[in-house]
C-alpha cells in the first residue's frame, strides 16, 4: 500500500509530505501513486508511541480489558507498541503465558504488543519465575517486572538483576516498601492526616529506589524504575544516573499534574497506585522530565470494572485508564515547561522506551528506509474529554471533563492506517502472518 501524508511538521518543523510504501518510509515522489492520501495540513507527524506500562488484563480479567480492546486503545492513543505488564491471572510467569499474550497481540493487529514478564512465580516475591524461558520464548520477553507488588526480597532484586544481564534483560520495578505501605489509601501528608485515611510515605517507594540503584551498579545490570512519584525518588535517580549506574526511569501522565489534594472528593477514580502526590512533587516529576533525569512516559493503563471503581474510597480498587488520552493529558501538564515541544513528546513517549525495550521497529527517525510507524497529532483541537469515549472497557478516567486542545488524528501501524481521522479503521493486514512485525 502507498500512502502519501501530504503537508505535516515533522516533530513540529516545517510541513513536508511524507510518503509509505510497503510499509516503509520512502524518497518523496518515488512512492508512485499513492492509494491513499492523508491531509496532514495543520498536524504534526511524530514516530508511533510507545507506551512501557500497560495492564490489558487478558488471561484472566476480560471483563476489565483483553488484548483486542486494549490494542484498539493504544492505536486510538497513538501507540504503535504497548508493552503488557504480567499480572493477569495466570500470571505471566512461563513461556506459554507470555507466548498467549503475544499470539494475541499479534492476532489483533491494532498495536504491537510486547509482554513483560513476572519476576517472581505468581508475583509472589518467593521464588524466581522462569526468566530463561520467557527469554527464549516467540514472545521474546526482555524486560520482567512483578507490577503491582514490588520485588521486596534483596536477596531475590540481586539475583533477578544477575540472571537478566546475562541476555541484556532487564528488571522494572514497581517501588513500594511493602511493611511501610501495610493498608495505605493515599499519600501520606498533610490531606492524609485531615481526612483520616492510612498514609503512604514518599519514604516507601525512596527506599526501595535507593536500594535498587546500588543493587543494580553493584551487578552491572539494568533496572528500569516504573511510575516514580515523588521529588525525593528523582533525586536518587539523578544521583545514580551521575554515578553511572545503567537505569531509566518513567512518569505517568498524571502524577506530572493531579496531587492528592483531589483525594478531598473521596471519588475513586483518584486512587492510584503509587498514590497522588503533592502540588511540590509534581513540580519536580516535571523538572525531571525536562532535564532527563527520567526517561520516558508510560500510562500505567489500568483499565476496572465500574463496580471495583464506583464505590466507596477504601474499598476500591486502584488505577486509572490512560492509553486513550495520554498525549493530551502530557500537553496539558506541560504546558507551562519551557523547552518541552515535540522533539520532546518523541523522546519521552517512542524513541526512549522503543531503546529501552528493544523495539527496534519502533522510535525511529523520519528517514527513508525506516518502518512507517507514525502518529499524527492535531495540537489544535479542542475538546472536553469523555470517558464514554473510548475503544478500552475502562471507564476510570480521572481527566473525565478536563478541557484538552490535542488529538490524535492518524497512527500508522508498518504502513497501514490502524487510525484515520480519529476513528478506528481495519487491523494490520499481516498480522497474523509469520513476518510480524515486517
Ligand atoms: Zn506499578
């Protein structure tokens, strides 16, 4: 198929047509006659998302996501890969669940999907899964992390890091004291104490940060730290990060703008594991964006039935969805930042996590030659988000009435238009052949 993308702003430059064929970038005007032309007049065109911190649910909860529906969110968001994190039910702790993901993923063709797999056997921090064998698996696992429950053993985070580094795999932890969060509901601070409810201290997820950066220099392996909260964890990451240790680090799109301030409404939609932080937090979350010290932006999509969200506070389950209003929500959070444009956007949400992960379809420049993963975005389109409005089951959308001004127009998925105009348009047609991805 030839697609000719006539007149976008590559990463926000000068507009320019960009021109697929077979499911690659080509030379301008060597494509031919195009079979589809996309009016790109007013968007920018940036490389497919990629979003590291995905929970699709499939095996075990597809009342809450499968991987079809899943897949359909991640395109609609602009994400041409996902990658799975490993608490389904079975866990994805063996070769045959991650394979399932994958085939999945591959049969839905809307999204590459990438499973993570568990470090532990049942994300039970006893006993190490079978790494090995995910690794050599057609899944082809990389990176492993226990999402969710945080690998609290040391003993346990030691090994995990030396087995992995012996195939430049590599471990993402979920940093959560366990002892030190017994029964917490929200941050732990000023808004806990008034309203009663079991706090969370900063402290809890600093000192499993701050143990794993020694862990991992010590071991030489690579540890990637998901969905930091606090001002304090970036500080360690920045002074690990100076030390030379081999770790990336990733934000969610709400804790760079929501505080625990909004826990006040008692509104479920607000709980979220890590928990809301403070206006400060987020100020530094931010600042570390724009200086590097964290690496990427991943949505941590979690995607509940409306009876484990639609009741009361303590009772209900945490996350949020995500994958849908990602790239509205950064804009939003950012806006104020001086130095955050699209040269930004890309690095944080495709060329970072497509390195981290291995992707090597994805994150790519704009040359000739490179897989034609593409979103378009139109920075111009005003519009009140509607959870209602969504491909995912997930209704639990915290940015439900939030007045946003970017859209995802068109994702490219290797050349095929997955999205057009903001509306879901057919799978990739070779997904389910043995090539993919091409
Ligand atoms: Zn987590």
């Amino acid at each position: 198929m030839r697609i000719r993308i006539a007149g976008a702003r590559v990463l926000g430059g000068q507009a320019q047509d960009i021109e697929i064929a077979d499911g690659r970038l080509a030379e301008p005007g060597s494509a031919g006659r195009p079979d589809l032309t996309v009016d790109a007049d007013g968007l920018i065109a940036l490389p497919g998302l990629v979003d590291m911190h995905v929970h699709l649910r499939e095996p075990g909860r597809e009342d809450a996501e499968t991987v079809e529906t899943g897949s359909r969110a991640a395109a609609r968001g602009g994400f041409t890969a996902v990658l799975a994190m490993a608490n389904t039910q079975p866990t994805a702790d063996t070769a045959g669940v991650v394979e399932q993901v994958w085939r999945l993923g591959r049969e839905s063709g809307w999204t590459q999907v990438q499973p993570i797999g568990a470090v532990t056997a049942g994300l039970e921090g006893t006993r190490l899964a079978e790494l090995g064998a995910m690794a050599r698996s057609a899944a082809g696992v990389r990176i492993f992390s226990d999402d969710g429950h945080c690998v609290s053993d040391p003993l346990l985070m030691r090994r995990a890091l030396e087995y992995v580094k012996g195939f430049d795999g590599m471990i993402a932890q979920h940093a959560q004291e366990p002892r030190l969060t017994e029964g917490a509901q929200m941050n732990e601070g000023v808004v806990s104490a008034e309203l009663g409810l079991p706090g969370w201290p900063a402290a809890a997820e600093e000192a499993i940060i701050a143990r794993d950066v020694l862990l991992a220099q010590h071991v030489g392996a690579r540890l990637h730290i998901c969905h930091v909260s606090t001002a304090g964890s970036v500080e360690i990451i920045r002074w690990a990060k100076s030390r030379g240790a081999r770790i990336t680090a990733e934000v969610t799109p709400h804790h760079l703008i929501l505080t625990d301030d909004l826990v006040r409404s008692y509104d479920p939609v607000y709980k979220v594991n890590p928990p809301l932080r403070t206006a400060e937090d987020a100020a530094a979350l931010r600042q570390a964006v724009l200086d590097g010290t964290i690496d990427v932006i991943a949505t941590d999509h979690a995607p509940h039935p409306a009876e484990h969200k639609c009741c009361e506070w303590t009772a209900a389950a945490m996350g949020m969805v995500g994958m849908e209003t990602a790239l509205a929500v950064v804009r939003l959070a950012m806006r104020e930042e001086e130095g955050f444009g699209w040269d930004q956007v890309a690095r944080l949400m495709s060329r970072n996590p497509a390195r981290i992960a291995g992707l090597p379809g994805q994150g790519h420049g704009f040359e000739p030659g490179a897989h034609a993963n593409i979103v378009l975005v139109d920075p111009g389109a005003p519009h009140t988000i509607d959870p209602a409005d969504s491909a995912s089951l997930g209704r639990n959308n915290p940015f439900a009435g939030t007045e946003v001004d970017t859209a995802v127009h068109s994702t490219f998925l290797y050349g095929h238009p997955v999205v057009l105009d903001g509306e879901l348009q057919s799978p990739h047609p070779a997904s389910k052949e043995d090539t993919w991805p091409l």
